[in-house]
C-alpha cells in the first residue's frame, strides 16, 4: 500500500508540474501511459498493474468527470469516491470480482463501461442512485442472471449492451420494457439455453403500449435465444388487447431481432392464424421490418417453415377463411 500511496504523491507531484498536459510513464513501476486535463484522465497500457485509481491531485479530484482507464486495474478501485463528480467512467477490461463492486459514491454518472471486466453478476443498480446514467455496457462478462428488477430506478438509461454473457435467466423483464428511455437492449448471449420468469401480463402490455403510444418511441431488442411470441401474451389472449395497442407494440419493436419458433413446441395453427390476423397490418409494406423476417415458425407438419408474419403464408394455409373478432 505504501508504495501506492509514494506513487500517488509522485504523481500529484508531477501532475502540478506538467501542468495538465500529457505526461507518459506517469506511474511509476507500471507501464502506463496517461493523458491528463483539467476535468479528466485517461490511463493505457497499464496491463492490469493497478490496484486502486491514482489521485494526481486531492484538491481537484471532484473536478474529474471522466476517467478512462481500460485494461488498467486489477480489483475494484476503492479511490473512486475521490472522482465523485464522474460522468464518464469506462473500467471495461479491468479484473473485477462481483461482489465487491459498488457504485454508491457516483451519482453523476451518465455512461458506465464494466464490459469484460469478469463481473459474474449484475451489480444491483437498484441500490445507488444513477438517475442521469444513459449508456451501460456490461457485456464481455460471466453473467448468468439478468433481473430486469435491478433496472428499476435508472429512469435515463436509453443503451444497454449485456451482449455475449451467458445469460441464463431473464426475470422480470417488463421493469426493461417500462424504462421510459431505453430504445436499445443487446441480448445477445453466449449461451443459447434462456429462461424467461415473470412474463408480462396482459394488462402490463395494455400499460406499456399505452405509455408507447404517447411517447412514439421505438424499442429495439437483439436476442439470440428468445421469440417474439414467448414474451407477447399467448394468442388465445390476443383478444384481450386490442388490435390498435398490438398494432403500437408491433410497431414500437419492429426494428427488433428476436429467434425463430424452432426451439419452441411446434405451432398450432389456431395460433398462427390469430398471429396472422394481428401481424397482417405489416403487410401492406413491401418490404417486411427484420422482426418479421426474423421469425419463421415450424408447422404441426414437420414440413412448412413459414414465416409468421407474411401474406403467403396466410393464404398458403387459406387462414383468411377463417372469421376472428377482436
Ligand atoms: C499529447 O499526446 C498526443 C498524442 O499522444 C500528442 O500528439 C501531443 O503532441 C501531446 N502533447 C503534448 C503537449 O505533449
Ligand atoms: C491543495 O490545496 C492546499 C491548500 O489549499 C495546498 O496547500 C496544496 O498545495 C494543494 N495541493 C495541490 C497538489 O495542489
Ligand atoms: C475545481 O473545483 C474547485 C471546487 O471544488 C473549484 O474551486 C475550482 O475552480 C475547480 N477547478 C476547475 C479547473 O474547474
Ligand atoms: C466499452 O469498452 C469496450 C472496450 O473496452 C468498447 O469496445 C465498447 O465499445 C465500450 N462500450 C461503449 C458503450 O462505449
Ligand atoms: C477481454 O480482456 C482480455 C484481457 O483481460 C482480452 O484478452 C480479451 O480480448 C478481451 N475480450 C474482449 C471481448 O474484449
Ligand atoms: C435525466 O437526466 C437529466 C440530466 O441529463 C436530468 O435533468 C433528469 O432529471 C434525468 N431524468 C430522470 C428521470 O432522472
Ligand atoms: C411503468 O412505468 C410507469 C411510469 O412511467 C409506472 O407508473 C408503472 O407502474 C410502471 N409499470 C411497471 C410494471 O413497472
Ligand atoms: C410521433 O410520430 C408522429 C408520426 O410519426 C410525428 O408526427 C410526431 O412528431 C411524433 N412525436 C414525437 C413527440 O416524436
Ligand atoms: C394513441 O395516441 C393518439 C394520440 O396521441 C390517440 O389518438 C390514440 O387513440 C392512441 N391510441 C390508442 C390505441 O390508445
Ligand atoms: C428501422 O431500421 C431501418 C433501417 O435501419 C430504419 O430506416 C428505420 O427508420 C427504423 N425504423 C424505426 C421505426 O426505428
Ligand atoms: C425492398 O426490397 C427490394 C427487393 O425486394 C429491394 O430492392 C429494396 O431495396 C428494398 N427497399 C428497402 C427500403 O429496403
């Protein structure tokens, strides 16, 4: 620790000379390289021969609101409440171990980077207050358990990227879906094995594409182990949202990517045929969004591979005879 702390002063020492301009092997015994301002600081090379953050300098630390120092520590920075003031900080490929992540002395943050840092689990962000936090990357890590609930109070987030983590379980996934902000969630995992928990209700669809509606924003979800139809209501539910608020949460993720039925039980063609009375509205458009495209579904047959959502299909199966009131 003490040479920690000789390295520190060196540093503040050399950080009131140069002056905030750049300085190289700026930490001494390390092979970083650093490029320091007034309001932030930027480490390379450090090879993981950190343990803690420096402080250059005590008396402007709280000026400091961004600090970039990837590839550079090897735990958890305990000097981090010295940057309170952060809004910027991205520690991705550091060495971290879960439970001894804490965010609670950063409120200002607005974009968080914990890509590739060995996380195994979520740190629950419902705990600190990131109420300005817009963009958090935490993929490249060992998670397994992804819990929407944790998501909760982050009231700006509009980017999350958790893509290639073994995920394993989404739970509660409609706290994702309500975050009013989000546009952007990157599922895509290492495994292909997912468990979805305490899917929406019918009426927290109802909420939600109420609340889509009004805000007309777009919503786009990257999954590689999901359908469209495990996380929409079961089509014998269908008639229970009408067919304008479907028509808003179709639209609403259109730009979406979600998986086939292929894994899932076969289709029932009850089921199609609700699905195809819903969907048919997209069909006036030539060229179908990728969530449509993206989803074929297997028929009781063996044989067909239709896609869902495409005019053929329904004729094919000569669904439009069929009369469905919603
Ligand atoms: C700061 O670093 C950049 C890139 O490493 C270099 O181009 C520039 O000349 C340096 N400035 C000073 C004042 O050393
Ligand atoms: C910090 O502030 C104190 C008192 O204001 C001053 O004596 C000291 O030199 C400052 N240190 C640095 C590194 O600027
Ligand atoms: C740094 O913050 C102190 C107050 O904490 C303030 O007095 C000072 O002007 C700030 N310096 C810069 C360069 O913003
Ligand atoms: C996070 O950092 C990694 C590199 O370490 C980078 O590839 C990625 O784009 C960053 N994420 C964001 C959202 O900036
Ligand atoms: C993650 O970090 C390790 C070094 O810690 C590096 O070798 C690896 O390429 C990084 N992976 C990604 C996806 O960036
Ligand atoms: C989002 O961030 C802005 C500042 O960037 C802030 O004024 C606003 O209160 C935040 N919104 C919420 C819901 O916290
Ligand atoms: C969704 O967010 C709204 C506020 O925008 C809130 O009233 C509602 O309770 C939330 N629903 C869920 C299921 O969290
Ligand atoms: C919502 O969408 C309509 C039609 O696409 C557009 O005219 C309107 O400006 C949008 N409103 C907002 C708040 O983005
Ligand atoms: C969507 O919002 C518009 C006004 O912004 C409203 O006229 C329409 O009825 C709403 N649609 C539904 C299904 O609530
Ligand atoms: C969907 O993506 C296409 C191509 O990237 C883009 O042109 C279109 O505006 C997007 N639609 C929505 C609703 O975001
Ligand atoms: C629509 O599809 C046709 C071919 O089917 C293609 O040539 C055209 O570029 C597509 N248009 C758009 C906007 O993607």
């Amino acid at each position: 620790m003490s040479k920690v702390h000789q390295l520190l002063i060196f540093l503040c020492f050399l950080s009131t000379l140069t002056n905030s301009t750049n300085i190289s092997s700026c930490i001494s015994n390390t092979p970083c390289k650093c490029i320091l301002t007034e309001h932030s600081f930027i480490l390379n090379n450090c090879l993981h021969s950190l343990p803690d953050l420096p402080i250059f300098n005590p008396n402007t630390s709280i000026n400091i609101t961004t600090i970039i120092a990837q590839y550079a520590l090897n735990r958890w920075p305990l000097h981090l409440c010295t940057y309170s003031n952060i809004e910027i900080l991205d520690l991705s490929g550091s060495n971290f171990d879960s439970q001894y992540i804490d965010l609670s002395c950063l409120t200002q943050l607005i974009h968080l980077n914990l890509s590739n840092t060995s996380m195994k689990k979520i740190p629950n962000f419902d705990k600190y207050s990131l109420k300005y936090l817009q963009i958090l990357d935490i993929s490249n890590n060992q998670i397994e358990i992804l819990d929407g609930s944790f998501f909760r109070l982050l009231n700006n987030l509009s980017i999350l990227i958790i893509e290639n983590n073994p995920l394993k379980e989404i739970n509660y996934f409609e706290y994702l879906l309500n975050l009013s902000y989000l546009k952007f969630i990157n599922l895509i995992s290492s495994s292909s094995i997912m468990t979805i928990k305490n899917l929406l209700t019918v009426t927290q669809w109802i909420d939600l594409a109420h609340k889509w509606n009004n805000s007309n924003k777009t919503f786009i979800i990257r999954t590689n182990t999901f359908s469209l139809q495990s996380i929409l209501p079961n089509p014998e539910q269908f008639q229970l949202i009408s067919l304008d608020l479907m028509k808003i949460i179709l639209k609403t993720l259109s730009n979406s990517t979600f998986t086939t039925l292929f894994s899932t039980p076969k289709c029932n063609c009850i089921y199609i045929r609700n699905y195809q009375q819903i969907f048919s509205f997209n069909n006036y458009h030539k060229n179908l969004s990728s969530l449509f495209q993206s989803t074929t579904c297997l028929m009781p047959n063996g044989i067909i591979h239709a896609r869902l959502f495409d005019q053929r299909t329904f004729t094919d199966l000569n669904l439009f005879k069929i009369h469905v009131h919603f």
